[in-house]
C-alpha cells in the first residue's frame, strides 16, 4: 500500500542539476492495493492485508480501498509513515519509480496468521514482493496449506527460496522483473520466448511476462500465447501491470481459458492506460 505522487516531466534531472516538472498528480497506489482494486472493480470479492502508517496517506489509502468495495478488515496500522511511491512519469508512458516502504515493511508473519480465516476462504491469493521476504514466503505457503491458487507478483525483485517457487501457481515479471530472475537481459518477445523454460521449471501452472508496449507472453510448459497489446492512446500507464494481474484472477475464477485471459487481461490493461 503506497501513496504516490506522480511527477510528470519530459526528463530526469542531471546529478547537480535542478529542472521542473509539467505537472503532478496525487494518488492512491501500491502493487498490492492496485491489483486488489482491478479484481473488485471487476466485480470479485477482494480483501486487502496490508499495513498503512497511522498518517494522512495511510487514511487515504484505506478510504480509496473501501470506495471501489475492497474490503480493509486485516489492514493494521503501524508506527511508522505509510508508504510511500514517487513516481516519474514521460511523453512517451515510460515509468520510473522510487519507493519508500515504510509501514509496508512492518508487516509480521503473525498479521498474515490473523488473516488466516479469509485465506482459508478464498480460491486465489495475490502477492507482491513490497513486502518483507519472509512473509511472502509463509504467506505462499499458507495459501497452499489452504489450497488456494497463488500468483506471485515479483516485483520488485529480490529472490525467494526454491521451496518457495515450487508453491507458486502463476509468477507474473515484466521484462526488467524478467532478466532479473533469468539473469540475462530481456527486451524483446524473443528473448522472452528464450527463457520460458528455464522460468517455468521454477514454479507450477503459468508463466507470465509483460513487455509492455510489446504485448505479453503467457506459458504453460506447453503452450506458449503471445498476446498482442490493445492500440489506444496512451496517457499514462501507472498501474496498467496491476490491472492485467487483476484481470488474470476474474479470469482464473471465472474458467478463461489462458489464452482467453490473456487477451481479456491485455484489454483491461489497455484501458488503464488511457
């Protein structure tokens, strides 16, 4: 959960240097509560766990949550700042993003155990890697424990143990997220379609890797679907990987089959963007 302050610019500044930015926009984020958003606007139940500072953002974050009907039940306070995202925004949709953690990295172990009702009811668990590691990983295995489908957001990367990646249903990189984890640059459909493999072996069910503008790329250890992107003119595409996420559980739940998802995942996203 991280509240971000959006700096539209034409350039980053130079070390030394101070410019002006075109403008700034001010917005409720985070990898997790976005994703959790796109899923109940799409009209699945949604719970958040997450931990927000006892601060103005941490209000706005939860406020914004229960305004698209998330429900904020094991959402914890926590004595540090809430989260918090700055984000450089360019002409042409490309994104930097520099992140505080604060209350993020306040989450325990025991906050998920506290939510181990929900979990136990619920047919998909959703993580992201804003959160400290060892919850991530007790998290997942949790979920399992309870027979849930868990997909993994990893982002931002850092690696978890193999026990770990075995648990995992869906593992869903961009390509920066990709490289990272295949340790080789990947750019291109075909470096990509390269690395499936070696990806896939790691984990369960699917594969997935956005390329952005490029489209994206689901595998199943079969099949390979190479989804291409929607044409719409793009505004800004903060959160557009969040929305396919959530679009990838409505589809999960509802039967899609994967090529089916990807493409609705791909149209969702797409509207993000504008």
């Amino acid at each position: 959960l991280n509240y971000d302050i959006v700096l539209k610019q034409e350039r980053l500044a130079e070390i030394g240097e101070t410019i002006t930015v075109d403008g700034v926009a001010f917005c409720a984020g985070g990898k997790g509560a976005n994703q959790a958003v796109q899923c109940a606007k799409l009209g699945l139940e949604t719970y958040m766990i997450g931990s927000v500072g006892n601060d103005h953002f941490g209000t706005k974050l939860i406020d914004s949550l229960t305004k698209y009907k998330v429900k904020t039940d094991y959402i914890g306070l926590a004595q540090t700042h809430t989260g918090l995202g700055i984000v450089n925004s360019f002409p042409d949709g490309r994104l930097l993003s520099t992140i505080s953690t604060g209350a993020n990295y306040s989450l325990t172990v025991e906050d998920i155990e506290r939510a181990e009702t929900i979990i136990k009811e619920s047919q998909i668990v959703i993580l992201q890697l804003e959160i400290p590691k060892e919850v991530v990983e007790f998290s997942i295995k949790l979920a399992k424990k309870h027979n849930c489908y868990v997909i993994v957001n990893a982002a931002p990367s850092y690696n978890l143990s193999e026990d770990s990646m075995a648990l995992i249903d869906c593992f869903v990189v961009n390509e920066a997220e990709a490289s990272f984890y295949a340790n080789q640059e990947i750019s291109t459909v075909e470096g990509a379609l390269q690395v499936c493999d070696s990806l896939f072996k790691q984990i369960g069910d699917l594969l997935i890797i956005t390329l952005g503008e490029k489209g994206s790329l689901l595998y199943d250890g079969t099949n390979t679907f190479c989804i291409s992107p929607e044409k719409v003119n793009v505004v800004e595409t903060t959160g557009a990987g969040d929305s396919y996420i959530g679009a990838i559980a409505y589809g999960l739940i509802n039967g899609l089959s994967k090529e089916e998802m990807g493409k609705f995942a791909s149209k969702v996203s797409s509207k993000t963007v504008t």
